[in-house]
C-alpha cells in the first residue's frame, strides 16, 4: 500500500479543479503551497517555472510531477490536483494533463529529492492507482487515496 501523508497534507490536496494551461496549474499550486506550507506564492512559481524550462515535467498518461526546491523548506512536500479537464503540458507523449503532483524539497536535498520524484513516478506509473485517483469525488477522498486508506467515494 502506498502511503504519501509524509508528503501531502489534506489542504494541499484538491480535486475538481479547473485550469486552462500550464501556467494556471503552476498558480494553483503556489497558492495551496502557500497556504498549506507557509512558502512564498511567487517564489514557488518562480521555482517550478524555471525548473520547467529545462524539460516538461509530464511524463505522460496525463500525468505530470513538476517539483523545485527552496530555501525555506526543511523537508520535502507535495500539493496535487485532479483536473475535470485535461490541460496541454508539452507532456513527452503530448497528451494532457489531469494528475499533478508537485513535489517542493529543501535546496539541499540532492537524493531525499530524487528518491522521492522515483516513490512518487513508481506510484503514478501504476494504472490501478491512477484509476483510483481519478475516481476520486472529492478532495477529501483524493487525499484518503494518497495517504493510503480506502475512500467511500473513490471508483
């Protein structure tokens, strides 16, 4: 069973929200960041902005996993959306995007930032998981999915 309340919070969790780029997801998420983490609006899209730059962070099937590290963090955390529609991402298989989970790490996590963009890709890669997630209902059951219970309202 795959377990992120390590990671994810309740409040940065939110399904049924609505987007129409790349650019709005990155705001959507800043702005949980912000309030479920404390961090800087602007300097969390800063961040995940330029580290798109250097390639999509879609890594295909809908999903995409843009991550950044800042100063002001002293561990890893993540914020995820579930889009009704799927928004264009420049995803390596050019499908849109509905899954996103952001991951924020400590500027100096070297590999606690990479072992968890790897736990995070292995959960995603899997379909079942992926289904689960996009069963989803509500936020509420979104997180319950992630943080590895089992969700009344979840397909």
């Amino acid at each position: 069973m795959n377990d992120f309340s390590d990671l994810v919070v309740a409040q940065a969790v939110r399904a049924d929200v609505t987007a129409s780029n790349k650019k709005q997801i990155f705001q959507l998420l800043s702005e949980i960041a912000a309030s479920a983490y404390g961090v800087s609006a602007d300097e969390v899209v800063e961040r995940l902005t330029e580290r798109e730059r250097l390639g999509s962070t879609g890594f295909g099937g809908g999903i995409a996993i843009p991550h950044a590290k800042l100063d002001v963090i002293d561990q890893v955390r993540g914020a995820v959306l579930l889009l009704p529609e799927p928004v264009p991402f420049d995803a390596v298989d050019d499908m849109p995007v509905d899954v996103v989970f952001m991951l924020l790490s400590p500027a100096d996590s070297g590999a606690e930032h990479l072992k968890m963009l790897a736990r995070v890709s292995r959960f995603l890669r899997n379909e079942a998981q992926v289904k689960r997630l996009r069963g989803a209902k509500s936020s509420d059951a979104l997180h319950v999915i992630l943080t590895g219970g089992e969700a009344r309202d979840a397909a």
